[in-house]
C-alpha cells in the first residue's frame, strides 16, 4: 500500500510539473511575440551564396498620441493643429516603433538630415532609413548611365562581398545621383508624401566636397567632389522595364489613344476586375484609380512629360524643352504619334504605378495649366484631395521638407520654400474648381 501511494504521489507531481512548465512556456512566448512587434530584426535573405540583410523592413506601427491627420471610418476628414512658428520643435505625438527608430537615427549622427528631432506619420521607417542611407552613405560603386549622360548609378556602402559589375548586382542601399536641374524632384517627393499618393522614390538632397569631408569620392569624378548639391533618388531594382516602345523608360508600351481607351472603360476599377480581364481594351492591368492618382500629382507639379509628352495641353510655350525640341508642332497635329512616358510598375504589382523622374515644373502660370493631364480621369483617391482642402497643407509640408537640411538651405531657407509651396497651393485651387465643375468623382482609395 505505501508502495502504490508514493507511486501515485511522483505521478501527481510528475503532472502538476509538466503543467507548469507549459503554463510558463505559453508566458514567454506571449511575452517574445510582444517583443518582436517592439523591434523586428531585419529579415535575412541567401544571393549568389552569400549572405546579406534585407535593411529596411516594414513593421505596423502604434500610435501614442495624436497624428496631424486622421480621416474617421465614414470619411469624415480633419487634421490635428501643428505649429509652425518654431520648425524644431517636436508635434505633441509620436509612434511606439518611432522612438525606437530615433535612437537608431540619432546614432547614425547625420548633420543632412533633422529626424533626429522627429518622424511625420507621412514617412515610414524604409522611408527614413534609405533617405539617412542616401543623405550620408558611403559610396563604394558609381556607374554611368550611356543613355543618361546626367545621370549616376550608385551604390552604397555594399558589405556582401559580391563581384559588382553594374547597378544591376545591387543588393540594397542604393541610388542614383541626377543633375542639378533636378533638385525639385526632391520637392515633388515630399508632395507625393504628405499628399498620400505614396508612389514615389525617396529623393533626398546632397552635396559631394567642396566644404564638406566628402573629398574622399573624388576618384569617381568631378561630380562627387565638386560641391554641388544634387539629388539621389532611391534605386528600386524591382522597377519593370518593358514594351517595344522606350524600354528604359516605361514598364509597357502606351499610346494616348490606349490610356484614354483604359479610362472609358474603367478598366480594373474596384468592381470592375471580373470584366475587365475578359475585355480586350484593357491591356494594361492597372488598376483605375492609380491613373486618377498620377493625373492629380502631375496636375500638381505640372509635370507633362509622363501624359501628355509633347505639350499638346499647353496653350502657349512658356519656356517647356517639348516646345523648342520640336515634339510639339511634330507630335500634336497627329494624335497616333503621342505616347506616354515614364509609366512604370514592380515586377511583384503590376497593379500599381511608381512614380519617377518626378519633374516639378515652378515656371508654368497658373493662368496657363496643362488640364489635358485630367482628360479622360473619371475618380481620384479621396486623401490628396482632403489634405489640399484641410489648409494644412503649407504646415506639413514645411515640417517635411524642413527635415532635408540640404535642400532647405539650398533653396534658401523658409522664405523660399514658401514660394514653392504657394505655387501649389494655387494650382490646387483650380484643380479643386476643375473637379468639381466636371464631375469627377472622389472616392474611397482601393
């Protein structure tokens, strides 16, 4: 009997052991889950055999505090109040990943940029980290471009230990340095932001010697050692090249007369999906709203050359190369001959336009806008549209481009900037009257 009764005692501890063991296992994977939402390690990936780290990976953010915009369930719209007597002073809110991301900022000790002071909600942590990569990266490739004279092909800082032979072999942190006359790309950057159309390169400015410690790259040339402040634009590898028409400049072929066929069909709009890949007009697979979204930002900058590439919706020449190229008597009087540029997707979406070679045109008169960038837009994304009516868009956009220290006082500090800003605001005046007018619809993004 004492024999069975010692046994059934070890079986009761034997039990109320292995249930707390697991009763603690279940804790600390709870607590390692939490853990791992606080800081998420870069996610590892194997190329031609060695090994490298994916930089910059997106993590979902919590919010302490109150952002500057907030659009409610029912589309109700209304943006927080934000100072702007001081610009380097910190909001009244921050995000739980951010503070982690500013530590990690902070030490990277970047006198180029300002998010060590703070992260707009409009920028995201592959945002700061490959514009922090661009603004003070080291070089350790420079390509040249055959078909882009004005153009560099960069990599920075490569710790794979790969043979590199072109911009093609690039892993991660890489760009490409344009020309000083491009410095407004920058500008357009931070619009395509703080609007939401989320569609563009980080663009960043920077200046390579003169003054600065940067004499060190004068082995790949004049421009990086110069001291002359260009733009880098991040270099996406996963930008589709394609179509028998500009390959390097576009993912597909597509004529006007094509684009506008798309958008009188409303191919691929929300509940359109079914038909639209059974109806042989619609060849391009992109969803409806992302031309409403490119028409919008380039009504905004007055960027013709992606839509409208000769000039055909100017009516008068004010100083545009389609105008002294000749694309405009050329191209105009014959509709079959105009194609748009610059139209580009990923491999991995072909739903889904990028933005690049982002032109912001300062120059053209409100009076004098280019509206054959809207023909043929039946609906635009709801957000741009809110922000432009808030009469918050001055505020945030000198927050964002406040944080680019280089292309603030390269243009000449606040005064200047505000220039910039004014002109945006007033061709978003006539944009809202034209949407308005004509009916085209704002919708809910998809």
């Amino acid at each position: 009997m004492a024999s069975n009764a010692f046994w059934n005692l070890n079986r009761v501890q034997t039990v109320v052991l292995t249930s707390t063991i697991f009763i603690v296992l279940i804790i600390l994977q709870f607590s390692l889950n939490d853990n791992a939402m606080q800081n998420v390690s870069p996610v590892p990936f194997v190329r031609s055999g060695a090994l490298c780290v994916q930089t910059f990976p997106e993590t979902p953010r919590r919010k302490v505090g109150k952002p500057f915009i907030i659009v409610g369930r029912d589309g109700a719209f209304r943006v927080e109040p934000l100072s702007t007597v001081n610009l380097s002073e910190v909001p009244p809110f921050m995000y739980e990943q951010d503070t982690a991301l500013l530590r990690e900022v902070k030490e990277m000790n970047n006198s180029n940029l300002r998010f060590d002071v703070y992260i707009p909600p409009w920028f995201d942590r592959s945002d700061v980290l490959r514009m922090e990569s661009m603004s003070n990266g080291n070089v350790s490739h420079v390509f040249s471009v055959p078909q882009h004279k004005r153009v560099k092909e960069v990599i920075f800082e490569d710790k794979c230990g790969l043979k590199i032979d072109s911009i093609d072999d690039c892993v991660d942190k890489c760009g490409v340095q344009k020309s000083p006359e491009d410095i407004h790309e920058v500008y357009a950057f931070h619009v395509d932001r703080v609007l939401g159309f989320n569609r563009s390169l980080p663009a960043v400015a920077r200046r390579f010697g003169g003054k600065t410690n940067d004499r060190a790259f004068a082995k790949f040339g004049d421009r990086f050692s110069d001291g002359v402040i260009r733009p880098m634009v991040w270099f996406d590898p996963s930008i589709r090249h394609s179509g028998t028409l500009q390959p390097d400049q576009n993912s597909m072929s597509l004529w006007w007369t094509d684009y506008q066929r798309e958008l009188s069909y409303k191919c691929f709009s929300k509940d359109n999906v079914e038909d639209s890949l059974r109806n042989k007009n619609c060849t391009a697979k992109i969803r409806h709203i992302e031309w409403g979204r490119l028409a919008v930002y380039d009504f905004l900058l007055q960027n013709h050359d992606r839509i409208d590439r000769s000039c055909c919706g100017y009516d008068r020449d004010e100083g545009e190369l389609c105008f002294s190229s000749g694309l405009y008597e050329r191209e105009c009087k014959d509709i079959k001959r105009q194609h748009l540029v610059h139209i580009f997707t990923r491999t991995s979406d072909e739903s889904r336009l990028v933005f690049i070679d982002n032109v912001f045109n300062p120059n053209r008169s409100v009076e004098h806008l280019n509206y054959r960038l809207l023909q043929g837009i039946q609906e635009i994304p709801k957000t741009p549209i809110a922000v432009l009516k808030s009469g918050k868009f001055r505020e945030m956009m000198l927050q964002s481009l406040y944080l680019d220290k280089v292309f603030w006082e390269d243009q000449g500090g606040r005064p200047h900037v505000e220039k910039l800003i004014d002109i945006i605001e007033k061709r978003a005046q006539k944009l809202i009257t034209y949407v308005d007018e004509t009916g085209i619809e704002v919708v809910e993004d998809y």
